[in-house]
C-alpha cells in the first residue's frame, strides 16, 4: 500500500509541484516530463540509517516492518516509473499521438514493466525451488550455491534484455526465493549464501556512496537553491499525502492500528532519507 500507491502520490506531488512552480518562475523552469522523472526518483525511500537506529534503539516492532516494507518495494516502483515517463517523453516527439493516447500508453506501459518484471522474478524463483527440492545437491554445496546464484540473477538480466525492470524481477525473485529455495538448501550453503550476498551487498553500496560523495569534486555541478528548498517542501507535502490518509484508510482494516507517532515517524523518516 504505501510502496506503491504512496510513492505514486508523492511522485504526482513533487513532480507536479516542480513544474507548477517553473512555470510561475519561482524554480527552474522543467517541462513536465523532467519534472515528473525528478518527482519518480526523489520520491523513493531507502532508509538505511534510519532502520539502524530503529534497531539500535529496539523500536516497535510495527514501526520497524511498515518503514523496511516500504522501502524494500518502492525502490523498484520509482524506478519503473522513471523509465515510464522517459519511455512517455520519447513517444511524445510524435506529433500524431494525442495527450490521452500518451497518457494511457504510459500507463498500460507501467503495468506491463511492472507485472512483467514480476512474473519473470517469480517464475525464476519458482524452478529455482523445484531444482533444490527434487534433485539432491546437498553433497556438493558449491554446486548448489552456483545453482542458486544463477538463478538470483538471471531474471535481472533477461528483464533488462526485454527492456522491463531488472530490480522488480530481482526483487520478486528474492521474496520468493526466501520462501521456497532457501529451505531446501543445506545449511552450509544457507549460510554461504546470506554472507556472500551480505558482503556483496555492503560493497555494493558503499562503492555507491564513494561515488556519489566523489562526483561533487570530479564535475561540474551546477547549484540551484530554489529548486532544494522547493524540493523539500514539496517532498515534505508529498509524505504528509502519503502517509497520514493511507495510514487512517489501513487502519480500518488492521486490527493492530498504527498510531498517529507511529506516522508521524514514519512521515519523517521518509522525508530525510528522500532529501538524503
């Protein structure tokens, strides 16, 4: 729910309120398609600091699940819907195609990338589970953990090719890998994997934020003062809309109600790690 309908509404909130406010000169002036890309990505949520203090601090449990839940998803949601309003803004330099047939393009487009990518990740998972269920790889655990890393990336790899969503298929196929493959594993290749993938994970990223700090001082970066400060009011309105009226729409119908600090945290901690 909030993955996915409420990075939708953030995403409408801040691309829709960048291009407003370019268009009154308030910010730099974006076309509607840059506007709404820059509102895609901004609007995802990876809250890796936040989810250490949450365990530093031993939070409530319902806290902990519903901001990693949406975490865990949204990424893969801001990017398919990125590449739909760049996919939007190519097919829009077609003179002969309405606003309404661009509008539902984009979204049959949309869906199509995002149950596609789904469908590959899922089916992957599913043979993976079958192969470790019914042939015996126990008695060579390098075997099996190459079987399964085979089958991790794969799905990314003909998603891509297919021109859906790599990380959709990859994630899909991870949740339900940690269901059905990862039991039938032997326990030296359950631990092998978790540690590899962990280690590989952890370089990954942190090669990500060396870059990203390091690309400050290697090109020339052009500063717009206006457009951050507007870019955090606007994220700010865009989690309010997201949190708060989801949160009372759930509520009605989980007998566990998240309460109003539980979304006031939750609001907060979308927003810093979004301006982050």
């Amino acid at each position: 729910m909030f993955a996915v309908f409420g990075t939708t509404i953030s995403a409408v909130i801040v691309g829709g309120g960048l291009y407003l406010l370019g268009l009154i000169s308030l910010v730099d002036k974006l076309n509607i398609y840059q506007s709404f890309a820059f509102g895609c990505l901004i609007s995802a949520v990876d809250p890796v600091a936040t989810l250490a203090i949450f365990h530093a601090l031993d939070v409530n449990p319902t806290l902990n699940m519903l901001v990693f839940g949406e975490s865990v998803v949204n990424d893969a949601v801001s990017i398919v819907m990125t590449k739909t309003v760049l996919n939007a803004e190519k097919h829009s330099a077609d003179s002969d195609t309405s606003m309404a047939a661009l509008i539902f393009g984009s979204f049959g487009n949309f869906l199509l990338m995002f149950l596609g990518s789904a469908i590959i990740g899922v089916v992957f998972a599913l043979i993976s589970a079958l192969i470790t269920k019914h042939i015996n790889l126990r008695k060579t655990p390098s075997l099996e953990l190459a079987t399964l890393l085979i089958f991790s990336f794969l799905p990314y790899f003909i998603s891509e090719s297919l021109d859906l969503s790599g990380i959709m298929a990859i994630l899909f196929c991870g949740i339900v890998m940690s269901h059905y493959a990862h039991h039938n594993l032997s326990p030296v290749t359950q631990i092998s994997v978790q540690q590899i993938l962990r280690t590989v994970a952890f370089m990954a990223e942190t090669c990500v934020f060396a870059y990203l700090g390091l690309s400050l001082f290697t090109r020339h970066l052009s500063l717009s003062l206006s457009l951050v400060a507007w870019s955090i009011v606007l994220i700010l309105i865009g989690r309010a809309f997201n949190t708060f009226p989801l949160s009372a729409l759930v509520n009605r119908f989980r007998s566990v109600k998240i309460s109003f600090e539980t979304q006031f945290i939750m609001w907060f901690s979308g927003e810093f790690v979004c301006d982050l």
